[in-house]
C-alpha cells in the first residue's frame, strides 16, 4: 500500500546504502520518510489488510486494533497456503519492520524465517522491532528442545538478487511488495533459484487487471504516476513465474476481502476520511482497473 508519509528522520544503516537500483521514489518512501508512520497503517504493518475475520456486525466502528488484526491476517492468509516444514526456512521478499517474519515464526513454526527488504533502514528497523525475538532466536541451535524459537534473521538485498544459496528455502513469501518491483523475471528466477526442490512460492498484492487497466491507473493513482508502484497485470506475473520454471501457479482474487473495509476504516477515522486519493483504490476496484490477489506456485522437482 502506498500513502504520503509525513518527515522522519533515516533509521541508522546497517549493512550499507541501499541497491543502486532502488528507484529514488521507492528509496525515499522506506527510508527517510518512513512509510508505516502513516496513520493510515497501524502496528508497524505496511499492507491494507484482510479484513473477512474480524468479530462483530460488518457496519459497525472499525479500531485501531481492527486494522492491526486486518493486517496481520494478510500474513495469516499468504502463510496458510502452504504446509511450513517443522525445522524449515522461510524467506520474506520485502519484509519491511519484519513484522510479519516474527508472525510467521510464532505462528508457523519454521526453523528459520529471513527477511529480505532493498532498503537499510528498513532492516535497521526490524532489527530494532524485533530485538528481542532476535535475541531470543539466536539460541536456537540445532539440538535444542522442542520449546526453543526458531531463528530470524534480517538480510539487505534486492528481490531480483537475493543473497542466498541455491535450494536454500522451503518457502517463500511476500506481502504487498511486488507493486514496486522493476524486474519481475528476475524475482520469478531468483525465487526458483533459491527454493528447494518443491519448495512452494506466496505472494501477494494488488495488481492490474489487464494492460488497459494498467494504462489507466496512473491516472487515478499518484503512486503509479510518480513511479513508487508498477501497474503489472496480473496474468503477466503469473506467465512470468511460469516462464521462470515455477509450476502450477495459481491465482486467486481477495478484494471483497480488502477493499470496501479498508476503504470504510478510512471513512470512519477522523484524520483519515478527508485524504482523498488513497480512497481512489476503492473505485478502481469497483470500475474493473485492479485488484488484491494471492498468486501462489510451486519450485520444480
């Protein structure tokens, strides 16, 4: 999801600038102005959310917990597709704060969860929000009992080149991350590089729904016009990870899970109903310009 932050000030970096590739838009959104101090997130989560599990009556005051919850179910969502492997690895591709990596190893039970984010400060960041899991994860050792976390680590790369050894993961994932990548063949490549051999491939995000709609959409939606998110077409993703030898991709559309909640949570809060773009992606989904989907596919072998 993509909004006007206001200033913050640069996490520290920790492993260097960020990739030369990094287009300004994206690198200034996650660094300097720091994307999930926007009130329209909450919890440290940078996604709309998935908002079919909230308790109560659908008309009634959404919270802020409720956007929280509608976030961290997003996860639950992308996560539940596939069976994690007790003593498994997990990769994150645009992991952000980290939050939904230390939701996953609470939640799933893998071995190992990385998260993987272009950006320094936003690993700087989910090394600080997640300290304490890290260190509590860095005792998991082989041999350790059956009670002991599981190990999360945070690494700097790009989706396009990420720094791990072949058939090094069990599955993958990434949540409302894929709108901002350039090279979409060269995630597909990495992620069949480094999934074990039917390792199984999660993400998730919103995309366009044909070449028409992409064609439209910055129009309606400053992100596409200033360049922050690519308007990729969501059929042309699922031949790009096909192409890149990942088998039986799947496509499933969530928005009437995404879309008129988020947009009647905006509605609802005071300092949110007035910001007016944002609330566009409402009526692109409604006249036919994009969608919220899970694409989900499996590594040969």
């Amino acid at each position: 999801m993509t909004q006007q932050p206001p200033p913050a000030g640069p996490a520290e970096p920790p492993d260097g600038p960020a990739p030369p590739d990094l287009p300004d838009r994206v690198a200034r959104i996650y660094g300097e102005l720091d994307l999930s101090t926007v009130p329209a997130f909450a919890g440290g989560f940078i996604n709309f959310g998935y908002w079919t599990a909230l308790p109560g009556p659908g008309d009634r005051q959404l919270t802020r917990a409720d956007r929280v919850r509608s976030e961290e179910d997003l996860y639950r969502l992308v996560l539940g597709t596939f069976d994690l492997p007790r003593g498994g690895t997990a990769l994150d591709v645009g992991c952000g704060r980290g939050l939904g990596c230390a939701l996953a190893l609470r939640e799933f039970g893998p071995g190992t969860v990385i998260g993987l984010d272009a950006h320094p400060d936003q690993i700087a960041r989910a090394r600080e929000a997640n300290a304490e899991l890290l260190a509590a994860s860095a005792d998991a050792r082989p041999g350790a009992s059956a009670d002991a976390p599981g190990r999360l680590e945070f690494l700097l790369g790009a989706a396009q080149d990420i720094p791990l050894p072949d058939g090094s993961v069990d599955c993958l994932f990434s949540v409302e991350a894929a709108q901002h990548f350039r090279d979409l063949p060269g995630f597909a490549r990495e992620a069949a590089r480094v999934l074990r051999p039917g390792g199984r491939l999660a993400l998730t995000t919103f995309f366009a729904r044909t070449r028409a709609a992409a064609r439209a959409l910055p129009a309606l939606l400053p992100p596409y016009a200033d360049g922050l998110d690519v308007p990729h077409v969501v059929d042309e993703v699922a031949g790009t990870l096909a192409a890149a030898g990942l088998r039986e991709v799947r496509v499933r559309a969530i928005g009437d899970g995404v879309w008129e909640p988020y947009d009647r949570y905006m509605a609802q809060q005071p300092e949110l109903r007035d910001d007016e773009w944002p609330r566009r992606y409402l009526t692109a989904y409604e006249t036919g310009l994009l969608d919220y989907y899970v694409l989900t596919a499996a590594a040969a072998g």
